[in-house]
C-alpha cells in the first residue's frame, strides 16, 4: 500500500470520525458507488472516478488510484446534521447523565474516600472545553474543578484570553479524587484502570456539549481522552483530534506554578493563541505580545 493511499485513507476516516463527532450516524452512498466498492480492485473499476458535481460515478476516467476513490466515497458521504436538540433537551439530558455520575460506586475505593464527586462545571454549549487529570483536595471538598491554586491559575489564563469561567466548560478525565492512604496531603496519577472506568462520563459530556476545541491540561488528559502517552513534551503545542474535535495538548497549570520560567508560560499562552485562532476569537497586539521577552 502506498504512502499517498495511507495518507488518504487516513484522511477518510479523520473526516467520517468528524461526521460521527457532529452527531452523524448515517453515510450516504449510491448504490452504483457501493457495487464499485464491493469489486476486487481491478484496472476496470479503479478507473471509475467520483463526480464532485453529481450524486453519482461518471463515465470512466483514465487510471485513478483506489485512494481517490476513497476520497471521493468521503466527500459525498457527509452525514446529514443531526437535529439539534433543544436547550431544554440538553440541560434534561446533562441533569440525567450528572445524576449518574454523582452516584456512581464503580471505583470503590475511590467512592469510600471522596468528600464530593466533581462532575464538572461551565456553559454547556460552550465552544471551549478544558480537560484537566483528576481533582485535588480543594476540589474533592468544593465539588467543582480547578479551584485551588492551579485552577485560580487557569482561571487567569481564560481571562487573558478575553473570556469567563462561564463562557468555557471545565471538567477532568477522573470525577473523584484519586485516593491517598497513609498521606494527609498530595496527589497521585490516576491509574490507568481509573481513568478506564471514568472516562466514558467525560466522553458524553463532550458528546452532549460538542465544543469547537478541547484543551488537554497535562499529559494524564491527553492520555485519557486519546490513549497517547508519548508525553506532554512532545505532544504540546500540537494539534490533535478527539472524535472528530480539534484537540490542544499543553502543560497543566500545577506545571507552571512549579516552573515559574517566563519561556514556559510563554509556550502555554502560545498554545493559548493557537486556540482563539482555531475559534476565530479577536486577538490584540497586547495578547500576542504577553509573556515576550523585553
């Protein structure tokens, strides 16, 4: 298989995930477009090419590759839109799955220590989503995520970009405190088993939400929403795709409070700009320039 038809068929499958991302659950393809699929790829069939401008193959075309018609199935099989739920649907919806969540037992170790469950907290049809690892004390005992030093930190960081706690949601792949026997303060890492269990909570949420762009806060984020462990280093700064959903990979906050280094506050506010450019959000010269040197 060639590294052009790879590239193509990744390309197919970024934007059926895209589709399914939006709600999709159907692709249309005409019943000429599934025979052809159907058949071994002979010269014959592999020179039928896909009319952007018709529903339909057109007359055969000389020597196209099988990617381009993977290509061309992908452009016509946009699934129709799903109907918008209603606000009252949604809401109906979140307060159901909230429920959920707030009496869920799966883990229970982490049921018997936890003060509160810490669903998560924001606008619901917020474009912008923050994703952080799990709550620490100052949440177990509020209920809400980011409320200690790191969350006062992210707080800023949301400011600076123009916007309100309220106007973003903001939850954690973990809704229960990672427990701590023997210590009376201090984190730990969520287990892998852990995040298994509680990660599907956070998927419906972004289903129910379907944001614009997701922020990864910290490398345990990126891990429980994409299942990559190549660590935060490498992943920051770069682009990355949730389900169809633009996804920022940047430090957690906690990283800059321990790293005071104005070049590491400097790629996050970096990582922040991507992220408004992603939004169309306005940027001022003032915002470009924070955290430059001189």
């Amino acid at each position: 298989m060639s590294a052009s038809y790879e590239e193509l068929l990744e390309a197919t499958i970024r934007h059926l995930e895209s589709q399914k991302a939006r709600g999709g659950r159907h692709v249309i393809v005409s019943s000429e477009t599934l025979r052809t699929l159907s058949l071994p790829p002979t010269r014959e069939n592999r020179a039928q090419n896909f009319s952007p401008e018709t529903p339909k193959f057109a007359a055969p075309m000389p020597g196209p590759e099988p990617a381009e018609l993977i290509l061309a199935v992908a452009a016509k099989s946009q699934a129709p839109e799903a109907p918008q739920s209603s606000s009252a649907e949604k809401s109906a919806a979140f307060a159901t799955l909230r429920e959920r969540v707030l009496s869920c037992v799966k883990c229970a170790h982490l049921a018997s220590s936890r003060k509160n469950v810490v669903f998560g907290v924001g606008n619901i049809d917020a474009q912008l989503m923050f994703v952080g690892e799990a709550p620490g004390a100052d949440e177990d005992i509020q209920g809400e995520p980011f409320v200690g030093r790191a969350g006062e930190l992210l707080t800023r960081i949301i400011q600076a970009m123009g916007l309100q706690r309220s106007d973003v949601y903001i939850a954690n792949i973990l809704k229960c405190r990672p427990d701590t026997p023997g210590q009376s303060s201090g984190n730990r890492k969520p287990t892998p088993d852990e995040m298994a269990t509680c990660a599907p909570y956070l998927h419906e949420q972004i289903d129910l939400i379907r944001p614009r762009v997701i922020v990864g806060l910290g490398a345990t984020a990126i891990e429980g929403l994409l299942g990559k462990t190549l660590g935060i280093m490498k992943l920051r700064g770069n682009w990355q795709v949730y389900r169809g959903t633009p996804l920022m990979p940047t430090f957690h906050p906690a990283y800059l409070l321990r790293n005071q280094a104005i070049s590491e506050k400097r790629k996050v506010w970096e990582d922040m700009l991507a992220v408004m450019e992603k939004l169309e959000m306005p940027i001022s010269e003032k915002q470009r320039n924070y955290f430059t040197k001189g």
